[in-house]
C-alpha cells in the first residue's frame, strides 16, 4: 500500500538557482576521461560518498538495481587487469570490426589496460537483472521482475561520476567485453550482470587526453515552445 508525506524541497531565488546551474556546468565541463592514472592513495570516503550519491538514483520501481564493488587490493586489481586484457586484445586483433576501430582511432586506445592496476580504486557497477527473495514456506530463493535496469544503472553511474569528479578524482568508464569475468573474480551471483567498471584517482603527473571537444548545445537542444513550428 502507497504512504506519503509532505515533501522536503527547498525553493530557490531565481538569482541562486542560476548560480548553482552555471556554477555546476562549469565545473563539469572540465571534466576528462582519463588513461593514465597515479599510484597514489585516494580518501575511502570520497569512493563511498560517490556510492551513497549513486545511490539516490531514481530506478524503475524504485527497485536501485544496483551493486557497487569497490575494489582496492592489488591482487584483485592485477586479476581483473589481466582478464580484461585478455578480451581487449582479442577484440583489438579479432572481433571489432574495422568501422569500429576507425571510431575509436582519436581516443588512442588499445587492449594494453595497466590503470586498472595503477589507480587506487576499481568501481565494479553490477546490474540486477533480477532480484531475490526467499519463499518463506519452502525456502527457495524467487526471482523477482526488475523494470528498467539499463537505465536506472545508467543514471545512476553518471551521478557516481559527477560525484567523483566534483571531489577532485579522475575517472574512466571502461567496459571491457565480454566482462562475465568480472562475476567469478568478484563472486558476484548470477542475477548480477557487469555494467561498467569506473577507474578512479589521480591522473598520473604525465597524463595525456585525446584533443576532442563536446558538441554545441544549440546541436544537441532541441526547443519545442509556442513560437516553434510543431514537429
Ligand atoms: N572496450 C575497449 C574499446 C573501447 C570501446 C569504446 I565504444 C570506447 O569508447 C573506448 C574503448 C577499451 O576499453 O579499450
């Protein structure tokens, strides 16, 4: 059944709501994926703040399917680099087509991955296809219809990313593919699937970044208002 309260919602002045957007846009757009990430040490507690933001997330049903694997030990990290190399590298030689490779070509990657042992802090993102509940009469798990997943892990992932970034870290989003080895390394349960694993730290002192830029807003808005001939 449906309870409800009064919502908590602070309203803005005009003035102060235009500042805090400009003032975020601006930070935001000095962000940069990064490849080539520090040694050094990251605050925990930026890395779990950044969870616990993700975790405000809308989700289809509210279901937050969601888990968020943060691994820092060297061994696991050396594990995980070595599994995604192996793929990379059969995709890099194998499987991406020619197209593909030519799309990637001004980003400068290839399958050799040692960030994932340089940073400080791997975020596994896991989505719940489904969820899990025991039957309480015959004790057998029951899977449960999660709505939404895709995108509810990707709100959810950019907020994680606002958050590392507004903290001061470098990021990058890596999708290794396939990354079903990221389930046995990190003993996750079948109804997890990897999402996407978010490398985070400093950038190392000598860090390089692709000269690319993002599109205009006038090519990526479009305005539907009264003076507008209606689509
Ligand atoms: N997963 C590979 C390839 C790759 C694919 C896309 I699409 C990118 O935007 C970047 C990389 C890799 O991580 O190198």
């Amino acid at each position: 059944m449906a309870q409800f309260q009064r919502i908590h919602f602070q309203r803005l002045s005009v003035e102060e709501q235009l500042s805090r957007s400009q003032h975020f846009l601006q930070q935001m757009q000095t962000r940069r994926t990064v490849r080539d990430f520090s040694t050094e040490a990251v605050p925990y507690e930026l890395i779990a703040n950044a969870v616990a933001t993700a975790g405000t997330a809308p989700s289809g049903a509210n279901q937050q399917p969601w888990t968020f694997v943060v691994v820092s030990d060297p061994a696991t990290k050396r594990r995980i680099r070595a599994a995604a190399e192996i793929e990379e590298r059969e995709s890099y030689e194998r499987r991406m087509s020619a197209e593909w490779l030519e799309a990637l070509a001004p980003l400068g990657t290839d399958w050799h991955k040692p960030h994932l042992e340089d940073a400080p802090y791997l975020i596994a993102v896991f989505r719940q296809a489904y969820g899990l509940r025991v039957d309480p009469d015959t004790g057998e798990p029951v899977k449960i219809k999660h709505y939404y997943t895709e995108e509810s892990v990707g709100i959810a992932v950019g907020m994680l990313l606002c958050s590392l970034h507004l903290a001061g870290l470098a990021t990058l989003t890596h999708t290794p593919s396939p990354m079903g080895f990221l389930n046995d390394i990190l003993q996750r349960p079948a109804n997890e699937r990897p999402y996407l694993l978010v490398v985070t730290g400093y950038p190392a002192a000598e860090a390089q970044v692709p000269v690319i830029g993002k599109k205009a807003l006038a090519d990526i808005l479009v305005r539907v208002d009264e003076t507008s001939d209606r689509p």
